[in-house]
C-alpha cells in the first residue's frame, strides 16, 4: 500500500509539473509578441479607469482630478495581483501564450516568478508614473514644511527640482539602451524586466503566432479610404457643386425667374455670409456680397461661381445704387 501511495504521489507530482517541463524557457520569443502583450496590458489599463471614471460621470466635475495619480496606481496593483501574482503572467501576455520565466534560477525548466520578483515588477511599473505625475505636489509640500525661510524653500524646491529632473533624465536614457539592447537581443523590453530577472517565455509548446489577416485587411482599406478622403476631400469645391447641381435640377430660366421674384430681397443679404452686405459688391449677376466675402473667396478660389445661381465669377465690382429722397 505504502508503494501504491508513493507511485500515486509520483504521477500527480509528476502531472502538476508536466506543462512545466514541456516548454524549454530558452526557446526564444519574438519581439513583436513582447510589445504587443505591453499594449494589451496598456489598453486593458485604460480600459479599466474609463470604466471606473465613468461611475462618477453625474458627479461634480474634476472630483477625481486630486486623486487621479494615487488611484491609477491603485488600479494597476489590482490588475497586477488578479493578473501576474497569480499566474505569473500579464493579461496581454496570456492573451499571447506567454508567461515571466525566472532567469535567476539555476535550473534549465521553468521557473515561476517569486513573490519577491512580482512585487519589483508591480512597484517599478507603478511607482515611477505616480512619481512623476506627484513630483510638483511633492515639491511644494517639502518646500513649504519645516520652518525655513522663504530664500531657503526657494533653494530647497529649487535643488529638488533639478535633482528630479536628472533622475528623470537618467531613467529615460537608461530605458532607450535597454530598448535598443531589446531590438538587438529579443530579451527585456522593459527596464523593470531587466532589473527583476523576469523575462517572457512561451506558456505552452510549438505556439504559432495567429494572424488574422481578415482583420489586418480590413484595417489597411480602412486606413487607405481614409487617406484617400483626406488628399480628396479639401480639393472638392462644395459651393461649386451645390450651385451646379441647383442650377441643373431647377434650371437657369426658373432660377431667374424665382430671382425676379425675389426682388429687392437679394440687396439685403450677401450671398456668402447671409448678413447685411458690408461694402456690397456684385460678380455679374444679381447677386450682392459682402466686399471682404467675395474678395477672400476670389482669392482662394480662382474659379468661384456664385453660390446662390451657378453663374461665373467675375471681377468684384462696387454695388451702384440709386437713393431718391422723398420730401415730407
């Protein structure tokens, strides 16, 4: 019995481990797998504080504005101990058959993150972001406690400043080589990955990457009709068309006649602007622009037509009107 209980314990030994073993942690990964499980963990990120500010949407605007820092950070450690405490993996990086191996272990298999690990990842993601969008509110707190003078916090919120600054400086550059060593390498993509001794390993054997290229089509037509309307669109000359197409469908004796009818009324609003015409001016039909109207459309346009009737601009010419007085 004692050997049956020893081989049972054994296999289920055995079995636990066994999606462990399969998967050679030194097989490597490749580089487009590895950013795209950071953008998927970015966009599940800010995916989760739409959600979560959405929920005050009826409150009083900028409530969350104060605490908007500490409850990102908030936030992201959620996801973080739902997430990679648990599994050893982001969501990103399960959505993508990966999961953090262990480099500072000894043994050739897969090894699990350590809890010690996790935290560093947590705190190096997490922490600087909150430090640098905290950095002005800190500053003003140190400057302003203790009982300093006001040259002295000026020199104290002065030097911190600066020393910020080159931490700042020196952990964007740190995170450009460690980027380019990325590039060259295929390992660590982020510094904190680099400094923990995690780095991305494949979750199960002969994991192909899928592309679904019915989606990558539908991406690049979209993205090229768009393009295609941004080059089309300023070029199309829409009074032009409008004029075209009212004087095609009504006709130019009824837009005549309609403009006969209208008498006087034309006289008293400019074409373009729809105001009391400002300096009237005319293009050679019975129409009356505002002079700055015309003028700045005749500039831009050198094939303007006018947009109430269709006709041909021509020359901007003054409006000559003849004023009879009638005594009392």
């Amino acid at each position: 019995m004692a050997g049956l209980e020893s081989e049972d314990h054994q296999k289920r030994t055995s079995g636990s481990s066994g999606p462990e073993t399969d998967v050679d942690p030194q097989t490597p990964v490749l580089r487009i797998s590895q950013l795209d499980a950071l953008e998927l963990d970015s966009a599940l990120e800010q995916l989760v504080w739409t959600q979560f500010s959405q929920c005050f949407h009826n409150c009083r605007p900028g409530l969350l504005t104060p605490l908007e820092p500490e409850l990102r950070a908030l936030l992201h450690l959620l996801l973080w101990r739902f997430t990679l405490y648990s599994s050893s993996a982001s969501v990103g990086q399960s959505l993508l058959s990966l999961r953090y191996h262990n480099i500072l272990s000894s043994s050739g298999r897969y090894r699990p993150l350590s809890r010690r690990q996790k935290l560093g990842l947590a705190l190096l993601t997490a922490g600087p972001r909150w430090l640098q969008e905290r950095s002005h509110s800190l500053l003003l707190c140190l400057s302003s406690g203790g009982s300093v003078s006001e040259i002295d916090g000026g020199l104290l919120q002065q030097g911190l400043r600066n020393c910020l600054t080159l931490v700042s400086s020196i952990t964007q550059l740190a995170n450009l080589i460690n980027f380019l060593v990325f590039l060259r390498k295929g390992r660590h993509p982020v510094l904190a990955e680099r400094i923990v001794g995690a780095r991305a390993a494949f979750s199960e054997p002969n994991v192909v990457r899928d592309v679904t290229y019915q989606y990558m089509n539908r991406e690049l037509l979209w993205h090229g009709f768009a393009e295609f309307l941004i080059f089309l669109l300023p070029l199309i000359n829409t009074r032009k068309l409008k004029a075209t197409m009212f004087s095609s469908f009504l006709g130019g004796e009824s837009a005549d006649r309609a403009g006969a009818t209208e008498g006087q009324g034309v006289w008293k609003e400019c074409g373009l602007c729809g105001e009391w015409p400002t300096m009237p001016h005319t293009v050679g039909c019975q129409h009356v622009f505002c002079y700055y109207c015309i003028k700045s459309h005749s500039i831009g346009d050198a094939y303007l037509t006018c947009p109430k009737c269709g006709a041909e601009a021509g020359q901007p010419e003054p409006v000559k009107m003849e004023v009879e007085m009638i005594g009392m």
